[in-house]
C-alpha cells in the first residue's frame, strides 16, 4: 500500500512538472508572437504616413513656362521659370501654391507701343523692362484615363506684378527738344487674377515611376492687365 501511494504522488509530481513545462513553452510561443506583433506595428507606423497622421501626398515641381510677346500684358516672347508646391489629398484633388516670372517685353515692342501714343517724333530712347511676376493659388481637380496618368483642371486665383516698365525718351518739339521720363502705366501695376489651367500627367522616365511624373499644361490669366495664355512644361516629385 505504501509502495503504491509512493508511485501514485511520483506520476502527481511528474504530471506537474510536464504541465508546468508545457505551460511555459506556451506563455514564451505568446510572448514571441506579442513581441512579433508589437515589431510589426513599430514597423509599420515608420512606414505608413498614416500611422503619423498623415494622410495626403507632397510634392514639388519645376519647370517652364512659354509665352508669345503681348505689348498689353507687358509680356515678352520667350520662357521663364516656374516653381510650385503641394498637397495631393486623394486621387481626385489638390492644392498648389506657384511662382512664375514672364519673360520682360522687348524695347523695341514697347517703342512702337509709344509711337501709335505719341503725336511727336521720337529722336532718342533709353528703354527698360522686367518679367511680370505671379504668385497664385490652385486648386487641382484630376480625372484618371490610364492606371498612371491623368487630365486635369487647376483653378485658383494669382497676385501679379506686372508692367514694370521705363522709358526715357527726347522728342523732336517745334519750340525745343524737351526731355521727360514716361512711364507706361505708371511703370507697374499689381493687382489679382483669376488662373484656369487644364493639361494632362504621365510618370517619367518609367511608366511606372511611382516618384516622378511631368505635366503638360496650358493657362489662361483672365485679368485685363495680364490677359494671356501660357505653356507649362514641369517635372513634379512626391513624397
């Protein structure tokens, strides 16, 4: 009877000390999967913007714009710069601020310009000019048409410093040459204009990229003071 209940409260303590040992592994497999788990979403949260609380796309871009010389906008023909920055909040729309600068009007446009305005005849001219400047505000509306690319509107409104222009001109007068300095719209104008822009997005230089893409733009300011239409050429980054 003895050697029986010895037996019996051997296999107890063995029963224990499997069970024990089987718990164990146990915990440690959890405590491995939790440490796993908790390294994923550390992981993650590194990774994914909106672990952050981000929750839209920046970008930046550069490029050029081309214009066709007009007198009454105080444009010359040619290119100039044309550098933008943004949000994309989803793949439909955004918000873009620009920096523009126009190519200056030439002189020799802006004399014949104050020939058709001057009765007298011009005998000396010392004329300069400087690049409109445009700093706007756009918002982009896109439409997709391939998994990549896309057309799309921008529509927003631009401060503009424009017509900064001066001529110092000696007219042949019938009693005496006289000097004088002219200025063309009081040598500057500044002013708002609304900005309508449409053009059309592909990645470069890759039809994957994920990165990089150009756009491919035409835009219209509508104020009087700078009414003209413009070709825009930009290689934009996201990240």
């Amino acid at each position: 009877m003895k050697k029986f209940s010895a037996v019996n409260s051997v296999v107890a303590i063995l029963a224990l000390l499997v069970s024990g040992q089987l718990f164990a592994e146990e915990q440690i497999e959890l405590d491995t999967k939790a440490v796993k788990v908790e390294t994923t979403k550390e992981l993650n949260s590194l990774s994914s913007p909106k672990e952050k609380g981000r929750d839209y796309l920046a970008f930046v871009s550069a490029g050029f714009s081309g214009f066709q010389e007009n007198i009454d906008a105080s444009v010359g023909g040619g290119s100039n710069f044309r550098l933008a920055g943004g949000t994309q909040y989803n793949e439909w729309f955004g918000l873009e601020c620009y920096v523009e600068r126009t190519p200056a009007i030439a002189p020799n446009a802006v004399l014949d310009d104050l020939k058709q305005h001057i009765d007298q005849r011009i005998l000396r001219y010392s004329i300069s000019s400087e690049g409109n400047v445009y700093v706007g505000i756009l918002g982009k509306f896109s439409y997709d048409i391939k998994p990549a690319s896309s057309l799309f509107a921008k529509v927003g409104v631009a401060k503009y410093f424009a017509h900064q222009v001066t001529a110092e001109l000696t007219l042949d007068d019938p009693a005496d040459n006289v000097l004088f300095r002219y200025w063309r719209l009081e040598g500057e104008a500044e002013g708002y204009s609304p900005v309508v822009s449409i053009g059309y997005e592909a990645p470069i230089p890759y039809p994957d990229s994920k990165k990089t893409s150009a756009e491919l733009s035409v835009t219209q300011m509508f104020d009087d003071k700078v009414k003209h239409l413009s070709l825009n050429v930009v290689i934009k980054f996201t990240f």
